[in-house]
C-alpha cells in the first residue's frame, strides 16, 4: 500500500507544482452507496469515503486532471455459511470492500457567475480489495480493475480561490478473472482552491 500511495502522489505532483491560477485542487468527502455485485458481498450505505482531485484548465469551459479516492464499505452478517478450505464455516462474518479509485478526468463546465455545473468522465483503473472475516478464519481477495466513473456536479466560488463543491459519482470497475465487477454511487460534498 505504501508503494501505492508514492506513485499517486508523483502522478499528482505535476498538476500541484504548477501552481497557476487555472489549476484547482480539490478534497471531498464522498460518502457511497454499493450497487451491484458490490453490494451482494457488502450492502450498505457508507459513509468512509475521500477523494482529491486535481484539475488543469486547457479553455474556459474545459479541463483535464486526475482524481484518487478510497472508499471503505463494511457489513455484520449473522447466520451465513461460507466455504473456506474445503470446509463450511458457519457464523457472524464481518465484511469489508475497500476501493482506491485512480482515475484521469476530463470536465466540461456551463459557467453562471459564481456558480459553475459541470459534467465530466473518469477513466482508470481501481484497486478493491474484499475481506470477510469470522472468528479466526479470514478470505481476502484483491484485483485492480479497470474503471469508468461519469460525474456531475457544480463548484461554487466561496470567495476568490475558493470553491466549494457538490458533485454525484457513479463508479464502474470491470470484472476481472473471478474476481467481480465493483460499483457505488457516491455523493461528494468539498472544498478547493483556484
């Protein structure tokens, strides 16, 4: 993990270093819903979830970034059985998905004064990794997947360099081998800088 986050943050430095006025750093908190196959293993609504997103303007109405997040869904399930070595294992299982979306984005923007909507498209990959413990037995599986995730939202400009934001984000990872399809829907409330 701690390889990870080293590269992310040097895909990210050189959109931070930049430092110009058409550059936007933004952190949200982006609470989710698990849809899908996600939501078979892990089926609430949950509210850890992060995401900083950095963007560059190429025009006015245009920019292209990249965007890294981590979302963490958890469930207690009592009664179920599960196989694990060829044995069945029958008891309270607590399940975990964690999702580190990493993704490069391109944002189109329909500016309103101090407001400016927007929708955009996230195209990357995701690493998920899905734990199921109970009692002393524990199954962990991990992939990275490839990922889409279209958004959209509307940045507000708080005072001049500062944006607050509010953003919708449907998250897509593909299938990979065995390993199953990852889906939420996220609501991102943030702030940033101009």
């Amino acid at each position: 993990m701690k390889r990870q986050v080293i590269l992310i943050l040097l895909c990210l430095a050189p959109f931070v270093a930049s430092g110009q006025a058409e550059t936007t750093v933004k952190i949200n908190y982006m609470p989710a819903l698990s849809l899908g196959e996600t939501a078979e293993f892990t089926r609430n609504f949950s509210p850890r979830g992060i995401e900083l997103e950095v963007n560059k303007f190429l025009a006015e109405e245009l920019s292209v970034g990249i965007a890294v997040g981590w979302n963490i869904f958890r469930e207690k399930v009592e009664g179920e059985s599960f196989e694990y070595n060829d044995a069945l294992v029958t008891g309270t299982q607590f399940r975990y998905t964690n999702i580190v979306p990493l993704n490069v984005n391109a944002k189109k923007y329909f500016r309103q004064g101090d407001r400016t909507p927007y929708i955009g498209i996230g195209l990357g990959t995701s690493y998920a990794k899905q734990t199921n413990n109970a009692g002393i037995f524990s199954i962990v599986d991990s992939k990275w997947q490839f990922q889409f995730a279209p958004e959209a939202g509307i940045d507000v400009m708080a005072s001049p360099g500062l944006l607050l934001s509010l953003k919708i984000k449907y998250s897509y990872s593909v299938k990979a081998g065995d390993f199953p399809s990852m889906s939420f829907l996220g609501l991102g409330v943030g702030i940033g800088v101009l």
